[in-house]
C-alpha cells in the first residue's frame, strides 16, 4: 500500500486507479476483526441487516426473536483491552414487550432509503411495520395474506414510496407509504415469493424470485410481467464492449439498407406488369399477413404465452436476488444449491461456473456486492464465500460462525462485511491494518530517496 501512496504522490498514478488499488487490496485482506465489535442484544437468528444508505452509519438488524436494533457503527459504546478494542451496542431494542411490536421472527428490515429517520420490518406475523426512528413507534401497518419473507424499497425512486413484498402468497403486494394502502398487486407466480430486488437502473422495474423457480420482471406502470427467465436460454460471458456493438449494428443496418433496396426493384418491376386488380390484391393481402404477425408478437409476450410463462430459473426455489451497481446483471440463488448470473438486457443466463457451493434452503438468504460489482459474498451454510462475479472462483473464505449464516452486508465506505447467523451474533469483517514492518520499510524507503545525490560525480 505504501508503494502506491508514493506513486500518487509524485503522479504515477491517477486518483481513480489508486483508490481502486486500495480498495481492492482492502477486501483482499478482510478477515474477522480484532478491534471492533458489535454486541448483539438478539436471542434468535439474525435474519437481516443493512446499513443505511445516506450515511454509512447506522446497522439495522432483525432477528428471529422478534427483535429489531440499530448500532452505531462508527461511534463505540465502550472500548476494552485497554482502548483497544471498541465495543458498538445497541441504539435501541424493539422486541415483542414493545406495544407495537412483532409477535413473531421478523424475516426483514430494511431502512428508507432517503433518511434515515424511517424503517420497515417485515415478520412472521403477517405485518409489515413501518417505524418512527426517533421515537421507535410504528407509523404505519400493512396485514399481509401470509408470512413476509422478504420487503425491498427502491433506492432510485423519486415518483414513488412503494415497499415491494414477497410473502407465502402467490401475489406479491406494492404497499404504498404515502397513502397508507395497497398501490398494485403483481400476479404471476404460482408458489410464495421468497426474494424481491428493485432494479438499479429503473426506479419503476422490480425482479421477484419464487419457491416456483421463476424470476419474474415487473414494470409497475404496466400490466403484466415482462420477462420471465430461463435457465437454459444462455449467452456465453459478458455482453460485448459497446464499441464493438455499435459496429456490429452499423454493419446489419448497411446490410438490411441494401436488401431493402434491392427489393424495393423488384417490386416496382412486379407491380408494372401486373395489372391494378392484381396489384390491390397483393395489398390486401400484405396487410392481412401483417396483423397475423402483429397478432403472433403479442402472443408471444412471457407474461401471456404458457410455455414461456412456466420457465424457470432454478430447480427450486429462489432464496436470494442480487442486482449489480449498474443493473446490467442479476445473480440469483436458488434451494438447489446453485448461483447464476444474468444479463438483465437479453434475459440470458451467462453460463459463469460459480464453484460448487452448499446453500440452505429452509430460509431466504441476503446477497451483498463490492461498489463496482467485482465480488458477491454469499452466506453459505457455516461460511460466507467471496465468489469473483464475472469467473465464478472463490476468492475469499469467511469463518467464524458457529451455525448457518443466514445474511451479509457490505459496506462501500469502510469496506467492512458484516454477517449475521443463527449462532445469534453479528460479526465483523475489517481489512487487515497495516504492520510497523511496512511502515519502517516505507520509511526507509523514502530515506534511501533523499540521501541520493542529484548530480553526477
């Protein structure tokens, strides 16, 4: 690390690549932290966290006990080890002894993506509840048809305030906090909808996974989903670099101009030969060939035809959905231990060979991503693994639960992991700090440089 400092320092590299340097040296060196640790106050299963998205500050947990909390990530409660060791408890606790609170495991929370003045709890119980932060009463309630697996907020949207969920339903519910009801209902699939995840290129398309198999596309403006994924239409790799596409395109237009042309002769030379009769005749059928076909296309829309419609992603159920930073890819896992990446524009499944990998399939897993998408964590029973996104190997292995890991999160600003499992605590994952064997080579270094003559003897 020190020899990139000094070459940002005398130019050798530009900002952009240095902080990429360091930050991919910083995940490469994440291991289980020893100077920061986070004091769980949950006597279930941990089974969602996040940090919030406007400061980078505050960890929302829920638990299978019914409780929910915050931490202060950055500020410790105490520190022990003489000061060595920094100890983060809980802001506040709502359990079930709250008047408001759930009954039963809450299986989501999740913060407003905007402040973090609001936050939503998914549980067991049927309700999805909508908190005041500040004076942790619940503003808001939904009853649900069945047990919420899973709610999801777009953090694009600036025309709605619509909590996406998925529950043991077949339908999944668009809860609408402005008005305090149900803004649409999305039916399509038919088993329990365990994974929702809003897209991040769209504020108005959502991507729902169910214990059916099926990943579905929703626009919420229209009617209807509009992609249905299948797990054997496939493109091998990344789409290509736009350059190449753009010639690509440039030839097939070149291409079809000429066709065009020369059967636009062709024609004219038919219809000079043939009579005004047969001439009307030819048009009318034309037109007749043209609304079949206008006919056919709309059949084959993957909301409406059945075949299309029954595809599947996975031999089982979907328990985790994650989408890239640009949107322009989905990795999904499934009950049948698999994890596959898709290309969001073509529906394809880009065949990457992730590694063999053991997922559990009594619950939905919580999927995280590096910033620019490089590397997927994913909670795999007793481990969490580091998969590079784009090869599929196993970069990194994450030990230290006792049982199964059942969420993760990633934080961009301190590049930090943290995960949560049914051992009841929440672990740390810091990059390795830098040894005093570094710092004295560096500075021996830097001394080396200042002692050389600037002239020739």
């Amino acid at each position: 690390m020190w020899k990139e400092i000094g070459d940002r320092e005398f130019g050798k590299l530009r900002p952009n690549l240095f902080s990429n340097r360091i930050k991919s040296s910083r995940i490469a060196s994440l291991q289980l932290s020893n100077h920061k640790e986070i004091v769980s106050s949950h006597r279930g299963s941990i089974n969602s966290l996040q940090v919030d998205l406007t400061e980078g500050r505050y960890l929302l947990a829920g638990a299978a006990d019914a409780s929910v909390a915050v931490y202060d990530i950055q500020r410790a409660t105490d520190h022990e080890g003489d000061g060595l060791i920094a100890k983060h408890r809980s802001l506040f606790v709502v359990d079930k002894q709250h008047e408001h609170g759930h009954r039963y495991a809450i299986s989501s929370a999740t913060w407003y993506p905007i402040d973090t003045g609001l936050f939503v709890t998914g549980s067991y119980d049927h309700h999805i509840n909508v908190w005041d932060t500040n004076t942790t009463q619940v503003v808001m309630n939904f009853k649900m048809p069945g047990k919420v697996y899973r709610t999801a907020m777009s953090s694009l949207a600036t025309s709605h305030m619509l909590i996406a969920a998925g529950t043991e339903d077949v339908q999944v519910r668009l809860c609408d906090i402005a008005s305090g009801a149900f803004a649409h209902t999305l039916s399509g699939h038919r088993d329990g909808v365990m994974s929702v995840e809003w897209s991040t290129s769209s504020e108005w398309v959502l991507i729902t996974g169910g214990c059916d198999g099926a990943i579905r596309f929703w626009d919420i403006r229209r009617a209807g989903c509009f992609r249905v994924l299948d797990q054997s239409y496939s493109q091998l790799g990344r789409r290509p670099p736009l350059q190449t596409r753009s010639t690509a395109n440039k030839v097939a237009i070149t291409k079809s101009s000429s066709t065009a042309q020369s059967s636009s002769v062709k024609s004219r030379s038919l219809q000079r030969k043939n009579t005004n009769g047969n001439s009307l005749k030819h048009a009318g059928l034309n037109r007749y060939s043209a609304q079949v076909k206008g006919s056919m296309k709309q059949r084959l829309h993957p909301g409406m035809l059945s075949t299309q419609d029954r595809a599947t992603a996975h031999y089982g159920a979907i328990i985790g959905l994650k989408s890239t930073g640009d949107g322009m890819y989905l990795l999904s896992a499934g009950s049948d231990s698999r994890l596959r990446l898709w290309d969001t524009e073509s529906g394809c499944n880009t065949l990457v060979n992730f590694e063999i990998t053991r997922l559990q399939t009594s619950k939905p897993i919580q999927l995280a991503t590096t910033q620019d998408s490089a590397i997927v964590f994913v909670p795999c029973m007793t481990t969490t693994k580091a998969f590079d996104m784009w090869s599929g190997k196993t970069m990194l292995n994450f030990r230290g639960h006792y049982e199964n890991v059942s969420c993760c999160w990633y934080s961009a600003q301190d590049q930090e992991l943290y995960t949560g499992g049914n051992d009841r605590q929440i672990l740390v994952w810091s990059p390795a700090n830098s040894t005093t064997g570094e710092v004295d080579e560096w500075r021996k270094g830097q001394a080396a440089a200042l002692d050389q003559d600037n002239w020739s003897d």
